[in-house]
C-alpha cells in the first residue's frame, strides 16, 4: 500500500553533510537548530512552547534505496535495519526527541538536533514521558554501546553509492 | 514537497472501531498484538527480538483530512494539534511504543497495544532510553493529566465527519 504525505516545512542545522555529524541528539545536546513550520500551518503549533520537549518525524533526504542488513555506526556487526536507527530504511523516516527553547510565530528554536541541514519535516508531536517513557529490560547489540552515541560521528556510509555490505 | 512510501506490513490488534479503545500504549498495557512484516522486508528484523521494546510508526487510517486546532481527549481546551497526539494530523503518522514479546519469521508478538486493527506499518525501530528518554521540565497542557492516558478511552470525535471544532 502507497500512502502519500506533503512535508510540513524543514529542518535547519549547522550539518550540511553526513560525515562527521552526531549521530544521536545525545551526541549533539549543546546544537541548535531552527524547525520551520509553513505558515500554512502556524495555527496548529499553538501551544507547544509550554513543552520542553519535542518528538520531530522527518524525511532522510539523504538516504537513498535501502538495506535491510547494516552495520550500524556503534557496531561492527550485521544486523536488520529495523534493529537499527540506521537511516537507509525502506521507509526513509527519521525520528528525534529534541529540547525546546523558543517559538516564534512558525519557527522554533531547538536544541539538541542531530539531522542534516534542510531536512524536511512531516510532523511534530509533544514528548511526554508519561506516554513515552519505558523501563526496558534489554537493549540486544546496543548493551553497553548505546551511550557511545554521545561521541560517535556519522561517516558517510549510509549516503547514496557508499554501501556497505 | 511530496513525499510517497509504501508500507512494510500491518499491525493486528482487538480494537476494530476507535470507540472505546485505549488513546496511549500507557493505557494498553497487557492489550497484545501482532506486526506482520511483509515477507519482502523479513530479513530487516534480524535481532529485533533482543530488544525488549520497539516503536513503530505507522497511519491513522481511519483518520481523514486534519485540524490545525484540536481538543484532544485529556482536555477541554483547545490546542494546536502539534501540541496534541491527537490523529486528524497534517500528516496523518502514529507513534507507538511497545513491548517485544517474541518474534516468529517475520510476525512480532507485542503487549501494550493501542491502534485500530490493521494499522498500515511505515517502520519499527529499536526503543533505546539511550537515545529516547529525555528528563522534560515541562509538559504543557498535560501537565497532571499525563496519568489519565492510562484510563481515558477514546470516542469517534477524530473520525471522518466526527469534527470537533
């Protein structure tokens, strides 16, 4: 089944290419960037700035065909790319959880933004531990590895033509 | 911009009509389901089934065009819908955590369970607090109201010709 969305504005971050970027908001807690919403519709971020946090869904633009076995970057093994955030997924869509500093008008000012610059958007959504906070009992192949993504950088081996097999 | 994907499978679950059903995972907890992946994408869940907790993104199917201004089922304000989890969305995408039971091939057996029955499936990735908790200082207008998610049910009122203006 084919289901069609129309991004609802872009991403703005200091990352105008894959190599050398954080590859969690955990790596990238100090950058800001700016979502821009289109005007069109301003009327439904009313209210958001009363949450400190924001759950951004967005458009690997980059990422081109997929794999559905990686390497992921905090690994040196194989595994299925929906065990993975690896972005060359049969569905390109990208998910971060970023702080909230500011809005004005449609844009906001956020922090902690690990995507590349221009990234388009599709949605935004409130983050609420409440809904979205989960005591996990396991982690698999990220045990022990997960907090690396705090100093991790992104090569560009998930970019068109870069394969890795 | 346009943006076209195609679905990489569905999820199974009790609640064949939006009356009644649970509005978050949070107020689903022992409610099981299945995600069926299409036998094309089986080789992309390799591993998966070492992680105790998945997140799936998926269609509000049921939901038809959107509102920018909503009132969303824990409130009697309205709010932008951006600051909601509200389905009548730009770009109608839904958000789950669950928990991972077990994996056969390529069928998921997972708990806490709150879409309709045959929710299309865009993508499943890894739950990692690593990378997705996030200490909030604040969350708006549910503030209090978070832990209502665990009892509050749904109704029709995002449905097709069910407005709520």
């Amino acid at each position: 089944m084919k289901v069609s969305f129309s991004t609802i504005g872009y991403i703005r971050s200091p990352f105008h290419q894959t190599e050398g970027m954080p590859i969690q908001p955990s790596g990238a807690k100090d950058v800001e960037g700016t979502v821009k919403v289109n005007a069109m519709y301003a009327a439904g971020l009313t209210d958001i700035e009363d949450f400190s946090h924001i759950i951004l869904i967005y458009v690997f633009h980059k990422s081109e065909g997929f794999q559905l076995q990686v390497k992921p970057f905090l690994d040196d093994n194989v595994h299925g790319v929906f065990a993975t955030r690896a972005p060359r997924r049969p569905n390109p869509i990208g998910l971060s959880i970023v702080e909230l500093l500011r809005r004005d008008g449609n844009v906001l000012l956020v922090k902690g933004v690990d995507v590349l610059d221009s990234t388009p958007l599709l949605d935004i959504k409130p983050y609420v531990p409440g809904f979205d906070v989960f005591q996990v009992s396991s982690v698999g192949w990220l045990e022990k590895k997960e907090h690396q993504a705090k100093t991790q950088k992104s090569d560009r081996r998930f970019e068109t033509n870069h394969f890795n097999r």
